[in-house]
C-alpha cells in the first residue's frame, strides 16, 4: 500500500528534529545557506511550503528526518527556528530497538561517521547542530554538481559515492585543493569503476 504524506501545518521546532544519519557534507550545507539568504521575504512562505521536511514519527512521539538534513541544518544556522513537516509514517507505538531495526529495514538510517565507519544507532545525533561534517560527502556532491553522475532516488546515494571517492581521492588533495579533487572525483566517477552505484553516467568518447 502506498504511503500517504500528510503535510503538518503547524511549524516544528528544527532542533526538536532527530537525524538518521552522523554526517553531512558541509559544501553542500554552505551552498544551501547561500541560497537561503538570497531569498526575499515574500518568497519565505512558497520557499518552506515547498521543501517541508519528511519525517518517520517514532516512539515517544518523536519526529525523525528521513531526507534534507542539509537543508535543516543549513535553515538552523541562518537563523530559522522553525520548519513545515509531512510524517512518511507513523510508527510511535514501537519499543526503541524495533523502531531501529524497521528504520534500517527500510534503508531509512545511515549510522555511519565521517570515516565511513557504521556506529550503533545511539551515535546519531540527538538534533541537526549535531550533525558533522564528512569532506567526502561534500565531495560526492560537488562531482553531482560538475556532471560526475546523476541525481538518483536511491537512498543515501550520495554516502555511497562517498565511499567510492573516500578510497581513491587522498585526503591531502581534498583538503588543500578542492577545486582539483572535484575534478579528479568527476573523471573516476564516470570510468567503469563507478557503474555499480546509482546515477552512474558512462563516459562518451568526446568527452
């Protein structure tokens, strides 16, 4: 059966929020910020009305984010106390561990840091300012951005290409040169190599 959304009307705290994941990619947090401030006040009300934040609502009645942790936490830290919601589901009456296991069942939870590491489920952070950030992360986006592949529904996509970058881009030359790590993750990211992962894009032969 299909899921309904149902849009919550009344604002929502941010900080009430819970993550379902450890880490963000802090580019793609800044980029968003940027877009943020460029809106003006009339654009506000259409601007929150269009990216309500999907939720899972758990035990104890507690709402748990299941996409846009960027954007929440980039709303956070231009000011925004509070955010429109839509509840994928309701889920309260399960004890803690099997609220767990149905969030990871449904591929709805990424407790893994920012080495790529899987951590338990009480490492995730208690509210989006917890959030931290993963350079690869911000990597993977930023070779999206550049054409590296596309954008794909599969959940996490973006962590997977993550991984992919995390064991052949050095560290020292995401750190130093981010310009030029973009530009040798977009190269990798359309040979052969990258054509398990969701959005892959074959390399033409003029490009």
């Amino acid at each position: 059966m299909r899921q309904q959304y149902e849009p919550v009307l009344v604002p929502v705290p941010i900080l009430s929020l819970r993550p379902t994941q450890i880490t963000v990619g802090r580019h793609e947090v800044e980029r968003k910020r940027s877009e943020i401030r460029q809106l003006g006040d009339e654009q506000w009300p259409g601007y929150l009305g269009r990216h309500m934040i999907p939720v899972v609502i758990g035990p104890k009645d507690r709402y748990y984010i299941i996409d846009n942790h960027h954007l929440s936490l980039a709303l956070h830290l231009e000011g925004i106390e509070q955010v429109l919601i839509t509840s994928v589901a309701d889920v309260s009456k399960l004890s803690k561990l099997s609220f767990w296991h149905y969030m990871d069942a449904r591929n709805w939870l990424h407790p893994f840091d920012a080495e790529g590491v899987r951590q338990p489920y009480d490492a995730l952070p208690k509210s989006v300012d917890g959030l931290i950030d993963d350079p690869y992360r911000s990597l993977a986006g930023a070779v999206r951005d550049a054409g590296g592949f596309a954008k794909d529904p599969t959940p996490y996509s973006e962590f997977l290409w993550a991984d992919f970058l995390r064991e052949r881009v050095p560290p020292d030359l995401l750190r130093t040169d981010f310009a030029a790590a973009i530009a040798q993750g977009t190269r990798l990211a359309r040979t052969g190599e990258a054509d398990y992962l969701p959005g892959w894009c074959r390399s033409q032969p003029w490009s």
